[in-house]
C-alpha cells in the first residue's frame, strides 16, 4: 500500500500508477529535496516537535543520502510514484521508524514547490554562466574579425554598410537583457513556500523565516494558497529561455546563409558541421538548424505551460506535476544551444574579401552621400530625390555611385547651390565630395554617433563588453 494508501482497501491498479508517476523526471529535484528537507528538520525541532537527538539522526540519514544522490547510486523506485515519496522510503531504509517524523507539518505540496525553486535557482545561475560564455565567444570574435565590412540589411535588401564587429555587438546587447530577464525572475521567484502544508499553512509553530534563510531564500511566502499553487516562477523562466533562445534561432539563421556559398561569409569548421548521407558534396550547418528548430519546442513549452495553468483553481492541482518537463527540457535545450553556438563562434572563418565585395553591391552607400548632401546646405528631402536619381543612373550604366562622371554628378546638383546654405555650410556640394561620400569606408566612419558602426565606436563598445565580462 502506498504511503498515502491508509483510508484505501484496495491497492491501486497498475494503470494507475504508470499514468501518476513522475520519479523519471523529478529525480532531478533530489539533491534539492533533500536540502529542503534538511532545513524542515531543524525547523520540526525549533517547534519542539522533535528532540535534537532525533533532529540529528534525521539529519544524518538525509546527509548520506545526498552523498548517495550525489554518486549516483541510489536506486529509485517506479513504484514509489515521484522523487518526495522515493527519498522518504530510503530514509526509512536508513534509520528506520524515526523517518516517519520527517513528514510532520508538511505536505509533497509546499515540498515539491520549494525543491522546484530550489533547483530554478541553480538552473539560473548555470545559465547566466553559459550566457556570458555565448557572449565571450561573441565578442571574441567581434574582436577577432569585427574590422570586416559587412553590407547590413533591412526587409532582408542591401541598406548601409556596418562592420561585422557591430552585428556581432548586437547580439551581446540581446544576451545581456536576457540575462537581465533571469536575474528578474530570481527575485520574485526567491521566497520560501516550505511551511505552507498542503493549502491552509502548517498546523505547527514552525518558523519559516528560519527555514527560509537556511535555504536561501529571501523570506517565506506569504500566502500558503499562492506559495503551494504558483508557478509564475516556471513561465517567467521558460518566458525568459524562450526569447533567449529566439535570439540564439535569429543568429543560427544568419549563419546558414552566410555560410552559403552564394554568401560565402563565413565558413563553419569541420568540427561543426555535418555532412550528408548521399550528397558527397554537402557540408551543412546542422548545429544551428537545431538551435533554430528547438526554439519552436521552447517556444511550445511555454505556450504549453500558460495553458495548463489557466483553468487551475487554487490551490495544488495534480496539473502542475506537468511543469516539470517543459522546464527541465527547455532549460537543457538553451544551455546546450548556447554551449554549441559559441564553440561554432570560436571555430568560425569569415571571409574578409566576400563580405567586403558584397558591400560594393546594392548602393549601400547612398545615404551617406544624401547625409553630406544634408552637410552642404540642401535639405533631406531633396538630397534623398538627388540621390535616388543618381542611384538610377548608376544601376542603369552599371555602375556604383562614385563611379558616375562629373557631369552626370552637376546635372543631378542643379540649383542646389542657394546663398543661403553656402552661409550655412560652407563649401557647396561638388562632384569630388559626394564621390567622397559614397566610398564604403567613409559610409561607415560618418555614424559616428553613439550605437553607431563608425570604427570608433565600434572599437570603444567591444572594449566596454571585454570590461564587463571580464576578459
Ligand atoms: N509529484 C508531484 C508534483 O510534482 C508532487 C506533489 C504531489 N502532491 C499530491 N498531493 N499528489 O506535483
């Protein structure tokens, strides 16, 4: 008979337990349940509900059975339903009938919620830790190749050119709110429900805030309805890791079409690529076609996790046994895509030249030559139509922009030499200074502003990323 099976006659079908169980998952939670059941005892005996004789024999049998959790030894079993039920029968192994006190004033309700919490507290810092390694790999390379001139994009066209360095900077910039959205969630999920029993709080004058600061925590709940029934802390997470991992899935696209050889920007190292079974040919960026594919499973976990919750009446319902696997799985899928990602980024070879050719492409330079129009003296609105016209120009005589001749340049400057703008700035705009304008590299220097591509810029923001990841 089960450990809850006193009022039962009959024992239950098999059926039944297979469908209940969920030792396979929350066997995770056992370093954390013990933890937690550690700090029960000492609060059982505060209240006088255990003599310290007792508290310490409880306590010792809990601390081998971490050792054994710890080697890996300790067989569970599946007929023992979950993780709380599994480690209490091996305490009775251990030290024999006292164990039957562990369970006092607590109920696998406030239990699992604390060791959940627990183990999100340990997930979340293993994770910023991988984080950062994604943004050393970053910029690393940032720092490695960031000089390379890349022709940016917008709806996916040639728009202005920008270094490498500043693309690679922008995903720093996402990792770090990322990481800003765990450390978030920390605090608000970083409270003790251990004491709250079943639903109504413990019938025992346990001291939670006790029990609470020997864990770690930063208080005890509030609410015992909330503390056994809440899993905010689980969407906040997979809302976090889910958005952590679309920014990995944006990256991982851009990677396989670099890596194209139509592109040819990069080059992914044997070491991260695969190859195909049939086509000799292929060498094919599957690491980051995963990253981008498990997105969509993170994604649904947490689409998963919002609906099993919106229907629960409080307080604990057998529904939220269901958070485990969401939050477990997702949580082993970012680390793990942010493990291969930045050894791919370490490996990576980019290709200079590629990148810089493609940059000539597309005009990419026209709005620098309107912004020194801008500088001359003639208004935005009109430097856009100037250039638009030389844009034509040049792609019908198939050409770039400062490839044009002088007089196609003077046509297209007619009339915007006006007194009033000489007064403002200085020299007019002559065919010589647009030509200027429109190389790639004074393209790049003139968004010298802060968050710009400029070189400068650029230079300074890897150098304030290395300071704060201290590399
Ligand atoms: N395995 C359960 C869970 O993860 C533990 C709590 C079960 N509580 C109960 N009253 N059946 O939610």
């Amino acid at each position: 008979m089960e450990l809850w099976g006193g009022r039962f006659r009959e024992s239950s079908d098999q059926r039944l337990a297979d469908f209940t169980r969920s030792i396979e998952l929350d066997s995770a939670l056992a370093e954390d349940d013990l933890v937690g059941s550690i700090a029960h005892v000492h609060g059982l005996a505060g209240a006088g509900l255990l003599t310290a004789a007792e508290a310490t024999a409880i306590v010792a049998g809990l601390q081998d059975l971490r050792a054994e959790v710890a080697a890996g030894s300790i067989a569970w079993d599946p007929d023992l339903e979950d993780v709380h039920l599994n480690l209490e029968a091996a305490l009775a192994v251990r030290i024999g009938p006292l164990a039957a006190k562990l369970h006092t004033g607590r109920s696998r309700n406030d239990q699992v919620a604390t060791d959940l919490r627990l183990w999100a507290r340990r997930a979340v810092t293993r994770l910023d830790e991988s984080i950062v390694g994604m943004e050393r790999a970053l910029v690393g390379l940032a720092e490695r190749e960031g000089e390379a001139i890349l022709p940016g994009t917008t709806h996916i066209q040639p728009a202005q050119p920008i270094l490498f360095g500043h693309h690679l900077l922008a995903y720093v910039e996402m990792l770090e709110r990322d990481r800003g959205r765990l450390v978030d969630a920390r605090r608000r999920f970083n409270v003790s429900p251990l004491g709250s029993g079943a639903l109504a709080g413990a019938g025992y004058p346990l001291d939670r805030a006790a029990t609470a600061t020997e864990l770690g925590f930063d208080g005890p709940s509030a609410n015992s309805l909330d503390a056994v029934s809440d899993r905010d802390f689980v969407v906040e997470i997979l809302a976090a890791v889910a958005l952590g991992m679309v920014h990995l899935s944006r990256l991982a696209e851009e990677l396989t079409w670099w890596s194209n050889p139509r592109f040819g920007f990069v080059r992914l190292s044997d070491a991260f690529s695969t190859g195909s079974s049939m086509m000799p040919n292929k060498k094919n960026p599957d690491p980051a076609e995963l990253v981008r594919g498990r997105a969509g499973r993170v994604i649904g976990a947490l689409a998963g996790m919002l609906a099993m919750l919106k229907g629960l009446p409080l307080a604990y319902q057998r529904d939220l046994q269901e958070d485990k696997a969401p939050l477990f799985e997702s949580v082993a899928t970012y680390a793990a895509s942010l493990g291969i990602l930045a050894g791919l980024l370490d490996d990576l070879g980019v290709d200079r030249a590629r990148m810089r050719a493609a940059a000539d492409e597309g005009f990419i330079t026209a709005t620098a030559v309107a912004d020194e129009l801008v500088r001359r003296g003639v208004s935005f609105r009109v430097a856009h139509q100037i250039v638009g016209r030389l844009v034509a120009e040049a792609e019908a005589a198939g050409t770039g922009l400062a490839d044009l001749d002088d007089a196609t340049f003077r046509d297209a400057l007619a009339g915007c030499d006006d007194p009033a703008a000489r007064a403002l700035a200085g020299e007019p705009p002559t065919p010589r200074l647009l030509r200027a304008a429109a190389g790639v590299e004074a393209a790049l220097a003139s968004c010298d502003v802060v968050g710009g591509t400029a070189p400068t810029r650029v230079a300074a923001a890897i150098a304030t990323a290395r300071q704060r990841l201290g590399v």
